[in-house]
C-alpha cells in the first residue's frame, strides 16, 4: 500500500468538489503527458478546475473523471439526474455486509440512483458476482468488489485503501454487516456473546476509525465537502429484545457510538447517523432454512406456543402496525434523506412500521 497515494487520492477529490461531489481519482503509477507534475506539498496550490491528470513526484500519477469509466478512458457514460433521483448520484458509496441480505438490496438501490458502489464483504466471491451482474446491467463500471472482515482491523485498513486507491475518497460509508445468536442470558456462551458484540459493535468501530481520515481530507480543501457515515441498526436498538441481549446490547451500544462520532467529525463536515429497520423478514437473517431467526426463535422457545416457523412469522408479522416486514426499498430512502439532509447529524432514524417509535 502507497500511504502517499491514499493520500493524494482524495485531497485531489477535494480539491475537485462541485459542491455536490468530487471527480473520481483512479491511481496510477506513471502517466504520460498528465496536466500537472508537482510535488505533493504544490497539489493544493497547482491543481485547478478542469485538470484530468496529475503526476505527483514519488508518489504516482492520478486520472480524474465524472466516473471511473471518465477517469480511466475519458468516456462520460453516467446518465444525468435530477431531485432525489441525484443525491448519490455519482458519489462513491461502500456498503458492508453487501453481498446478501439488507446490504445487497442497498447495494442495488445505490447503483439504481446512480452511485458508485463498493460491495465490502467477507463473502468476496457472493460479492464479486453481484458486482459483475450489476455491471453489466449498466453497460458501465460502476460496481465494485472488495473482501473486508470488520472485526480485524488490518482487514478494515486494506478495504479503505483499496476504495481510496480506485476512486479517490468516500462519499458516504454504510455500516452494515452484522451478526445475531438468540439465546436466554441463562445459557449463552460468553464466546458467542463476544462474537456477536465484535461484529456489530467493535466492527462499526473499526470501520469508522479507518474512514473518518478519507472523509476528512476531502473536506480539508474548501471546508464545505459533506460526507457521512451511516450504521445500519434495528428496531433492538430503541428497545430491548427478549433472549436476544447480545444483539440488542450491541445495537443500543452502536447508538452510543454514533451519537458520539457525531460531535467528534462534525467538524469535518461528515454527519454520522444510524438507521433503524423493522425485521426483514425475507432476508437470510430471519429466513435462512438452518440459522435464521425463525428457526433459531422456534428452537429457543421465544414465541410461547408456536409450533413451526410459519406460527414465528405470523407472531411477529402481527407486531407491526402496517402488517409486514421493513426491507431494502424502505431503508433506502431513509439513507437518501440522511445524506440529503445537511442539517442534521447524530440521530437515530427509525424505520419500523410504527412498530417502535421514538419518545
């Protein structure tokens, strides 16, 4: 890993910002006849609108464009939008966990609005296929693939250099991969509890931790480059779960967290928020045939009298005021508003059905 270049990438995407976004900034080793050669100490005096190619002494060489396809072969290819439809368009978004689940549907909202997409996943193989059929649906690149475990900081670090090296920055960070073991305080393993708090706690931590820097020297040019970071948390976030406190303890302790980044990276100019979905149902959370939720709540015991898994969805389908489960089309726009909205930050965001509600 270049610590120069990762560097560089996203002060020059910066330096780039339309007020909206920054140009794509694809690294390279040499370029020939770029628009600039400088130092890196001249970059932010040199570099001025319009510029495509800069070659930066002992450090590489750095395409700009409206997209990757722009930056790497001079071909604009990105369709232009407008309204909501243009909020991410052409911003730089990773997603963890976004091979499957809550995290793909995200992922496919995302590019639908135009974004640039990195599917973070330990899943790597789940996620380079997702990005290949996304791809070619858009008859351009704007997928990615990339292997990321949040619960080992090395891994988190190489996943950030990876984006910051192909694109430039990160515009907007979603916090999604996650973990549940339900069981009775009585009888979980402290091991189990470890795990689930290592993922959806400590993992949200790291990732942050790793972020934050990019987002802050994108914004270090002219001080008005929002970013934000957003985790992906649940209804057990805004009120205890029976039998289930390792994943509502780690979701009430990633509330904590951002409520605290948020007063810290303000003054970066990136907001940090939590969204917090009803149950999705119809995810491999809930319904995977060996370790969803339905088969791990039927054999716990947690729904008194349910005798199969379709008497454990009834019950919680029953819960929720509007009669059905929350799912990607539901959380995305609340993702939207929170990166449309720059007058906010710190908040947590339920998105539940009215199941549960904020006091």
């Amino acid at each position: 890993m270049n610590v120069r270049r990762t560097e560089i990438a996203p002060l020059l995407r910066g330096l780039s910002f339309d007020g909206e976004k920054g140009l794509m900034v694809v690294s390279r080793e040499q370029l020939e006849s770029p628009d600039l050669v400088c130092t890196a100490e001249d970059v932010p005096e040199r570099f001025k609108p319009g510029m495509r190619s800069v070659q930066v002494e002992g450090v590489g060489g750095f395409l700009l464009g409206e997209d990757y396809d722009d930056a790497v072969n001079q071909t604009a290819s990105a369709p232009l939008r407008s309204g909501r439809d243009a909020v991410v368009s052409n911003k730089v978004c990773v997603v963890t966990g976004g091979a499957q689940g809550f995290g793909e549907q995200f992922v496919r909202e995302l590019v639908s609005h135009g974004a640039t997409v990195f599917i973070a996943d330990i899943n790597l193989e789940g996620a380079e296929k997702l990005a290949c059929e996304l791809n070619g649906q858009q008859g351009r690149t704007i997928a990615f693939s990339v292997r990321v475990d949040v619960t080992d900081e090395e891994s988190v670090q190489s996943m950030v250099a990876e984006v910051v090296e192909t694109v430039g920055g990160i515009d907007l960070f979603i916090s999604n991969a996650g973990v549940l073991k339900a069981a009775s305080v009585k009888e979980q393993s402290a091991a189990e509890f470890e795990f689930v708090t290592r993922v959806n706690y400590i993992g949200f931590f790291l990732c942050a931790k790793h972020v934050a820097p990019v987002m802050e020297r994108m914004n270090q040019p002219g001080g008005k480059y929002f970013t934000d970071i957003i985790s992906i948390s649940s209804k057990s976030a805004l009120e205890g779960s029976n039998r289930n406190g390792a994943y509502s303890g780690s979701k009430f302790g990633s509330v904590g967290l951002v409520q605290s980044f948020a007063k810290e990276l303000v003054t970066d100019n990136t907001k940090v928020k939590t969204i917090c979905p009803g149950n999705f149902f119809d995810g491999p959370l809930w319904s995977h045939p060996e370790t969803g939720l339905f088969v791990q709540y039927l054999n716990t015991g947690k729904v008194p009298g349910a005798e199969t898994l379709a008497d454990v969805r009834a019950h919680y389908e029953a819960q929720v005021p509007m009669n059905r489960g929350c799912d990607g089309k539901d959380v995305i726009k609340a993702i939207l508003y929170a990166v449309e909205q720059k007058y906010e930050t710190g908040q947590a965001i339920p998105v539940t059905g009215g199941q549960v509600m904020l006091n």
